[in-house]
C-alpha cells in the first residue's frame, strides 16, 4: 500500500495541540511521542496510582492510552479544522499489564471523509523485553472543531 | 427470568473488599455504591483532571467504570477465593460524558464457570435530568485468586 | 423512556420491501415477523445445510439475522428515502445455536441522524423451552436509497 | 516474531476434515485454500443469492467466512484433538461487499491453551484490482473435539 497522504499539512503541530489540552492524558503521564501520517505512538511509564486489584495497569489506562493513539491517527488524515471522537472500540486484553513503560500505536485502517476505521496495539517493554498486551480495533468520526 | 444464585455467600464482602484494592477506582473518585446478584454499580463525580480535549470525561474513564462494573457483576455470580479478569470489551459511547456525576451499571447476561457475558450502560446526570451516554459487551474470566 | 417516533410514517412497508429485495434472507429460509419503532424480529428455522463443523447453526447465520434485525430496527426510526448499511458489529455467542428455530430482536439503544446505534438477542425456540444464544452490539449508518 | 509452532503435527489435515464437515462453507460454495501455522485462507466467490438489498454481499457471509477462517487459524495452534468454537468477534465493514472473489485471512494474534484471540481481513478482487473490504478482531476457544 501508499502511505496515506494528509489533507492537513500542520497535522502534527495540531495533533500535539490537541494533545495538550486532552487533560487526563497530562494527569496519567502519557506522552505523545510519535505523530505520522495514520499512525500516532504514545507512551506511558507505569504507576502504582493506575492499577487494578491484581496490581496489573488498569484496562481502563491501557486501552484509554490506545483508543487516544486510534483517535489521532484518524486525525491525522484529517481536514484542517476539525477533531475526532471515538464511536466506538473493541479491545482484547492479551497478558497482564505489567512492564516499566507501555507503549500505545494507533494506526488508520480505512480513513474516511466521515468515519475511520482504526487499529492498534499497546506493547509492555520491560528490561529488554517487549510484549503485545492490548489489542484494538475502532470506530472514529470527525467532526468540526 | 429467575434471579441468578450466588455461589458465594459472601460475595458482596469479597467484592468490596477487592474495590478497595483496585486502586485505580480510589485515584479517579470512583466509588462502589450497589452490589447485587448479577449486578454492580459504580458512580463517579464529574472531574476536571479526568476529561479530553472538549472537556468531557475521557472515553477511558467512563468506559473504564463500566468495564469494572461488569467484571464485579460477574464476580457476584462466581465462587468463593475467585477473581475476574476483562478479555474483551466493546464500548459505544452514544453521548458527550457531560453530567454532575456517572452511575455506571455492570450485569451479568450469562454467567459461567470460566468466562461469563456482561453487558452494561453507563448514565450521566445532571440537575433533573439523566441520560445513557455509553453501552458495553464484555467478556470476563473468572480466575483463582 | 417515551417510545420512540418514527419519522417515516411507512416505515412498516419500506422495510417490508427492502427486505424483500435482501436475497440471503429468502435464501435461508428467515422471515421478517415483527416491525415497530426501534424493534424488529426475524425468524429462521432450523436448517441442516446452515450448520458449522457440530451440527449447530453457523455462527455466519444466527449473527447475520441478527444484523439484519438491528439494521431494520434502525430504519424503522429513519426518514423516507434511507437504507441502513452496518458500520460494525460485535457479538457474543452464548450458547449453541440448537433448537427449531430462532428469533432475533434488534432494538435501537440509540437513534441518530447519520449513526444508530442497535442491540439485541438471538432467542433458540426447542419444544417449550427458550435460551439466549447470541446477543449483539451494532453501528449503524443511515444512507440515502 | 518467530512463527508459532504448531502442537499438533496433523493440522493441515485435521483442519481440512473439519472445514468438510463444516455444512455452510459448502453451502455458500467457499473453499479452504491456505492453511500455515497461525494463518487460514478461505475463499468465495461472489454469488447472487448471498447478496443484500443493495446488491453487494452480505455482511452475514463475508464475516462468516472470516469468523470461520480466524477459528481455523486458532485450530491450526491447537493440540490434536480439539476443536474451535468462536467466543465473540467484531467486525467492521469498511467497504461495499462487491468483486468477483472475496479472501478471508485469519490470523492468530495471540494464541492460547484455551482462548485464542484472533485477527484477520477480508479482500475483494475484481479485476486486477484488490481491497480490504472488512476487518475482524475475535475471541476463539479450545475445546476437546
């Protein structure tokens, strides 16, 4: 396949923009790390805060880290001027969320004028190794800024 | 339909006492309000620090209530010194997550031995009025804890 | 919750005669037995030429009506001149697709102008008894014909 | 990634025998092509009786084929002696069902002893001309045949 070609030639610096001011991303650490046409990485370290009973990061974290990551590589197909909202994702949680940082990719699949249709992974590194743990498959809508 | 039976007697005690380990829940404000047979809710106040970038509640956040309010359902229906662990979720998120406070409702729609079937809405509530913004299908795993 | 308006004061006939024109349907055998605002049935018989690698109804199948059911529950809320085309579907099969025949019910959780979003349940009929096989969540898009 | 390493050294046979036994497939004319470790190819060509109200092919038969070839690619990771039941899947319809043949590829994503979670597309072809009109994200189960 060709890469996908932007509609907006400053998708990165409104991406990061509006990454900035997505403000739970800011509370849980995550950061943007990585911004191309139809793929978006953010990484997160982990912490104790975010866990759930079993000491694992919560699912609410990782696939929130990813359902993000989908959403700005939609938005980075994107026309000028506008945002993305989820309509809807799908994830499978594959091994438990432990690893010193977790990196979420999100990529386009299909883009659409209206609807895109994405896809991505959280990896777990830890030491030297790496690890898929999240799975994700989801439905995203621009809408006018 | 008959109410689905509980194989552990105790299970509103276990499941309030894994919530107040599952420390994710304590760190956005959410709080265990109902734990029935088959049925748990979860409310959360409205935080600024939990929102995206239009200033609702991020996706994370309320699907991540909802993903632990249907795993604590099934974990109303499973046996003593067990645990749930998410496989899969599906959200639909119907709405802007605008509200003074989020009530999060997780049911069992077939329970078990090793996976159950949950489903569950989230509602937003402001003043008077109330409305469904988010739908879930989820898989859960019942685990030895 | 008030039931919901149609907007298209035939839509009972328009959905008779699109599925009418949907060939898989007559080709299975399924028949479309209920329509009101926001809820269809289809009914399928048991056929032993629609069954997997076990002898139970394919997963192709009770899943299929089951679209089918959502996407007319859809249009059953949608202005004159529209279709309904399935954006995505995620289902969960509970239990075997054994019996003499199967009903679906797809439902709108919520209508919208361009997405609806659709519930619903594959019910399996055997003698006297009925059973919950297969439950469904589904994105709709309404389309001009 | 490695490839994942097969444990039962039959698959390629065992997966052919039950795909026979597997009464749609035969029904809908779909044919086994490919069978590799963790990957299954399943093809169909377009028939006018499979088909929608808008003419294109159902959603029913083109994530049939892909649900069946993700099963078949969890089976092919399997031990002897087992066999496949699909836990849930999602599928998003990315583009109308129209070409000549329609190719399902599953792939296993993670595998597992006794829950797989699978991936895979479905590709159209008309003409020399090749599209991915349909992706899935499913959860598959081992159980003893």
């Amino acid at each position: 396949m060709q890469p996908p070609k932007p509609l907006n030639p400053n998708f990165k610096e409104d991406i990061s923009a509006s990454f900035a001011t997505f403000v739970l991303m800011r509370t849980i650490g995550a950061a943007l790390v990585r911004v191309e046409p139809g793929e978006v990485d953010i990484v997160l370290p982990f912490r104790d805060d975010l866990t759930q009973q079993l000491g694992y990061m919560a699912a609410a974290i990782i696939s929130g880290i990813l359902d993000v990551a989908c959403g700005y590589a939609a938005m980075s197909l994107s026309p000028p001027g506008t945002t993305i909202l989820t309509v809807e994702f799908k994830v499978n949680l594959l091994a438990p969320a432990l690893g010193e940082r977790f990196v979420a990719r999100g990529c386009v699949i299909r883009p659409g004028r209206n609807l895109s249709v994405c896809g991505g992974d959280v990896l777990a590194f830890k030491a030297k190794e790496e690890k898929i743990i999240t799975t994700m498959l989801a439905t995203m809508m621009t809408v006018k800024e």
